[in-house]
C-alpha cells in the first residue's frame, strides 16, 4: 500500500507575523494583521513541494484576542487533528497574548498530535523580519515531531521550542522575547531546524476536550497587588459585576511569592464570601507562587496571571 503523504496545516490568527508598515528601516511604524496566512506561505521558499495547507481563523492584533477567537481556532483544530491525512497544526499568532492561547490549547489538546504556534516579534515588511524563519521553524518541528510520535502544545520562536504550558512573553521589544518563567526551552534548533534531545517528550497535554469552548466562559478578572493596593479595585468590579453580570473568579497578581496588601486581602477576604474563587499568581518573573500551609487562596503554580485566569475559567468551567 502506497504511504498516504500527511499536510501541515498553518492556521492563521494575524499577530506582528502578519504585519506590514511603511518603511523596512522603522519596524515599529507597522499595522499588525495585514496579509493573510497564505502570504506568509507563500514567503518561505524552503515550503516549495511541502504538504501545507493554510487557512485564516481570524484576523487580530492578539492584544484583542478573544473567548470568540477561541471558539473558531478551536473548531478548526477539532476538526483538522481529527484527519488522519494531518500530520499536525502550525498557529501564526501575535506574541502579546500567545501565551494565553498555548495555555488553553495545551489544557484542551489530547496530545496525539503536534500543535506549533509561532510568531514574530518584526512585521512582515521589516528588514529583519523574523517571521517567515519562525513560520519555516514551526512547520519543520510539526513535520519531525509527527515523525518522532511526539504531541502536544508547544511553540517555536527564535530558534527554541517552548512548552505550551510554560511560555511567556518575557520582552516587549527584542527579537529574542520568550521564555518559560525561569524554566529552559524544550529544545533549541540547528541551523537544519532540527532538535537533538534524543528522548525529548512533550509536557502531557490537558486532554480536556474542545466541549467547553461552546459555552460562554465564567467571569473572571485580574487584581494586582502594589504600594497602596487597598481593595478599592476589588470593591469596583464586585459592584460592576452585581449590574452587569456575576463575576465569578479573581487571579491576583500578587507581590513576590503571591503576597499581598493587607487591604487589598480584606476585599479578596469578602469577595470569596460572596461566591468569587480567588487565586493567587505573582507579577514576578519566575518562580512563580506555590501551595503552603494556611493559605488563604489557592496557588497557580508557575503559571503568568493571564495564564491563571485561563485556568480559573476552565475550573470554574467544570475542567
Ligand atoms: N501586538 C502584536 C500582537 O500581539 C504584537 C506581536 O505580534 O508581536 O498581535
């Protein structure tokens, strides 16, 4: 029997990957969103004779994803991992919130097979645009993944695979802006896009089913604690939520290992009398907030505050 040749398919979302400006030389001036993922195909030419198929989820500057981007990106990958000619999925998607969307991705996924984002940090039309050799690096990964029976979330940029789970944004502006809050990448790729771990696994994936994408998502908001962080803000969305609709979960971005102000845990105090799950995460960088003894909210782990809040939808989702 003939050996049925698998596709890659590249789902496109907009991001800086997908920007274009005026000038090469200022690649800040740019508008991100701009060409539709079958340009960015077509701009690599080491995808000439590969199996690809692209496809426009949406079209966004990823500072304004959304439970509704969700919903598409989701159906899209249900029904494209469900084909057994897919090898697996590539995502082109803004750097801003990516790590939202790995998250979430690597919770839903069963993990059978490669599902890659990437992005970029320049538009398309900079003279360093990073793009398209992230775009080539994704799609190489999926291919060798597929071929190593190796699954799940993961995303390449930079020459570095990146656990789903863990990624961050962790620089506003320089080409090499990814990390994994302290934790190494996965893997780091040779000029061949190849990566030499010899047993790597990925991190297990989630395997919680795209179900809970159908339904609207449970509120849930961010509190930071800082100088003067009385619990005025948290006073504010319990009164907005009491107008417009339950709030039903708060991540707290916390100081240090999860700690807060004094006033600010008072409000925190009242609103989980009220029904609000509280949890707690930290503005640092790495480390992140582990359980211990006499806690009085629960700990997220590793996990960034927006990463948090993903998890506290999908808890109070039932997943
Ligand atoms: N604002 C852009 C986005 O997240 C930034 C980027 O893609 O680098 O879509």
């Amino acid at each position: 029997m003939q050996e049925v040749v698998k596709s890659v398919v590249i789902l496109g979302t907009g991001g800086t990957i997908a920007g274009t400006g005026p000038d090469p030389e200022r690649s800040w001036q740019y508008r991100a969103a701009q060409l539709t993922v079958s340009q960015l195909v077509a701009a690599v030419p080491e995808f000439a004779g590969l199996p690809l198929e692209a496809e426009q989820v949406a079209q966004i500057d990823s500072k304004d994803m959304s439970w509704s981007v969700w919903q598409a990106l989701g159906q899209s990958l249900k029904a494209h991992l469900a084909r057994d000619d897919v090898a697996g999925v590539v995502i082109t998607h803004g750097t801003d919130t990516l790590e939202e969307t790995a998250y979430l991705l690597h919770r839903l996924v069963d993990g059978r097979k490669p599902v890659v984002l990437t992005a970029a940090m320049r538009p398309a039309t900079a003279r360093d645009a990073d793009g398209p050799g992230n775009l080539r690096d994704a799609v190489r990964v999926v291919l060798e993944a597929a071929r190593r029976g190796v699954g799940g979330v993961v995303a390449v940029l930079h020459g570095r695979i990146w656990a789903g789970a863990q990624v961050r944004k962790a620089h506003s502006c320089a080409l090499d802006a990814f990390d994994a809050g302290g934790r190494a990448p996965l893997a780091q790729l040779d000029e061949a896009g190849q990566w030499h771990e010899a047993a790597l696994e990925w991190p297990a994936s989630g395997h919680a089913g795209w179900e809970v994408l159908n339904s609207p998502p449970p509120r849930v908001e961010i509190i930071h604690s800082h100088a003067d962080a009385d619990g005025w803000m948290v006073k504010a969305v319990l009164a907005y939520g009491r107008q417009h609709g339950p709030l039903k979960g708060l991540v707290l971005a916390g100081s240090g290992h999860g700690t807060l102000h004094q006033g600010l845990e008072a409000a925190l105090v009242q609103a989980t009398s009220m029904g609000v799950t509280v949890w707690r995460a930290s503005r640092v960088a790495r480390g992140g907030v582990s359980r211990r003894e006499g806690d009085a909210f629960e700990a997220c782990g590793e996990l960034t505050p927006a990463q948090a809040r993903v998890a506290l939808m999908l808890y109070l989702s039932g997943v």
